[in-house]
C-alpha cells in the first residue's frame, strides 16, 4: 500500500521538475526562431523542447490526479486505473526515447559511440557543419572565438579565399546564401550555383560547437534532460504496474475466525447459556399447571390458548 502513495508522490514531484527545467529554458532564455525564413529553417531542438514541455504537463496532470485521488481522498485508484496510468507513463517514456535519439544523433553522439558515420554535428560533407569541417580537414582546433573566423568549403583549400566568422548566427541564415556562394567560390570551388549553397541553420540552432556557437551548453542540458525524463517515465511507469498487486492484496478484506459475524462456530452451543437452566434451578412446573388452570388469566399465553386448555381436559 505504501508503494503507491510513494510512487504517486514521487510522479508529481519529478513532472514537477521535468516541466519546469523545460519550460523556464526556452522562449525565457533564448529564442525559438531567429532567423528569416522559419519554414526552410525551423528551429529543431526547440521544437523538441515545446513537445517535451507538453509531455512533461500531461504527466504532472496526471500525477496530480493520482496522488489527489490516494491521498487527498484517501482512496486508492483501482487496478484498472492503476494500468491506465501506467501506460500514459509508459507512452511518456517511448516520446521522450524517440526525442533522446533525435537529440543523440544531431549532437554526434552516436557517432563518437560508433554506432553511426559522420552525422549530426560530426558531418564534415559540403552540406555538414563547417565548423566540424574546419577541424577535421585543416587539423585545426577552436579555443576561442577568434579561431571561428575561416573558410572551409574547400577541404584542399582550408582557410583559402574569403573568409567567414562562424560565430555569427547571420552567416547560418537563408538570406545571407549569396555572401556564402561569393565565399564558396572563392575557396577554388566551382560549378556551384546559389540554389546548391546548403542551409547551415541546423548547426547553429544544435549547438554543435561549444566555442563558436552560443546554444552548446543548452543542447547539452537538453540532451540529459531528455535522458533523465525517459528514465524516469519509464521508472513512475513500472513502479504503477508494480503496484497493483499490492493494492489488491490490501484492498481483499480479511476476517479471522473470531471476528467473523457470518462463520459460527461449530463448537458454540446452539442455545445461549443464559438460557439453560438446571433441574434444580428449574422453577416447579405443577405449581404453574395449577395456577393456569384456577386462573386463565393469569397466564401469559393470548386468552384463546388458556380457553383451548381447558377445554381439552
């Protein structure tokens, strides 16, 4: 019985946190879309953030409801319930798996864990992150904001023609293509034309660099937050499950054999004992004949059956 009010308390508290963590790091802290053209270049991990955000307040509602029903009313959910709720955690944990992987991918963990090729973050290609690219082909390395300043569209040509700071979020917006095809073409490359310059949002947006791009630390704290939602979803879910059978053993009356009202025993006389009397404590029935038949009022039987006994003798 204790499992279930300690997990419903336990449920509320953790969506408690989950939904705040999320809620107060975005629009509060930065904003959804920065840049021009939203449709092209939507704003991925913060449109994860606003449905983690959404799960995170239908899994307090209904540790709310929970908690309310076992320990405001002081009633308990029935196993029905209890497997309903189970299940809403459960889903919960399967929408925050999908978002875990999501947020992996882009950020190249499953890369650096050898579970996938240069994805995410970690994609050096033409349309990968340039940053990522820079690293890897010009065997550079970026500790400060001066050193997001290079050109690496062309990998046999890193640092050649013009260049670009990568720490502005204006060289990762749509309308800035024709500045980027200009720089493009004078790395070396050719037979590019503005429809094939990428769009570089994704990057910018994932924080895939924590020098020369502001969102690292709050992709970061996303990516655990996921984690640590998924888990403990997953664990409310399980905890729920686990405690219907407990519920139905506490809520199965139990009478023992004393107590019982409806099981007589056996043993017990049928006649209680006040009313058994001895022969010697038995008052003298021919006194009462006599009185009955001199007086058939004075008995305590209806008159009718004082007058059929006498009739009778």
């Amino acid at each position: 019985m204790a499992l279930i009010r300690w997990t419903a308390i336990i449920s509320t508290v953790t969506s408690t946190i989950i939904l705040g963590s999320f809620f107060i790091s975005l629009p509060v802290l930065y904003d959804l879309n920065i840049f021009t053209d939203v449709g092209k270049q939507p704003d991925q991990p913060g449109t994860y953030t606003i449905v983690e955000t959404v799960l995170a307040a239908c899994a307090l509602i209904t540790s709310a409801i929970s908690t309310w029903t076992i320990l405001g009313d002081g009633k308990f959910i029935d196993p029905p319930r209890q497997k309903l709720t189970a299940g809403f955690f459960i889903a919960f944990a399967v929408a925050e798996l999908i978002i875990l992987v999501a947020r992996l991918y882009w950020r190249g963990v499953l890369t650096d864990m050898k579970l996938l090729g240069d994805v995410g973050c970690r994609d050096t290609s033409f349309e990968g992150n340039p940053v990522e690219r820079y690293e890897i082909f010009g065997n550079k390395k970026i500790e400060t904001t001066a050193d997001c300043v290079f050109n690496s569209f062309n990998t046999n040509n890193i640092d050649g023609g013009d260049l670009l700071d990568w720490s502005k979020s204006i060289n990762y917006d749509a309308k800035t293509r024709s500045i980027l095809l200009q720089a493009i073409i004078s790395s070396g490359q050719t037979g590019i034309g503005i429809d094939q310059v990428p769009y570089y949002h994704s990057y910018w947006y994932w924080g895939c660099n924590s020098v020369c791009h502001d969102r690292s630390t709050l992709n970061v704290a996303w990516m655990y937050l996921s984690l640590f939602a998924f888990l403990a979803y997953l664990t409310i879910g399980l905890l729920f499950l686990c405690s219907v059978g407990s519920v139905n053993s506490d809520q199965t009356p139990t009478i023992s054999d004393e107590d019982s009202p409806l099981i007589p025993d056996e043993s017990a006389p049928l006649i209680p004992d006040e009313d058994i009397t001895s022969d010697e404590d038995a008052p003298d029935k021919s006194d009462d004949d006599d009185s009955s038949e001199s007086s058939p009022f004075s008995s305590s039987n209806p008159p009718e059956y004082s007058l059929k006994m006498r009739l009778r003798w």
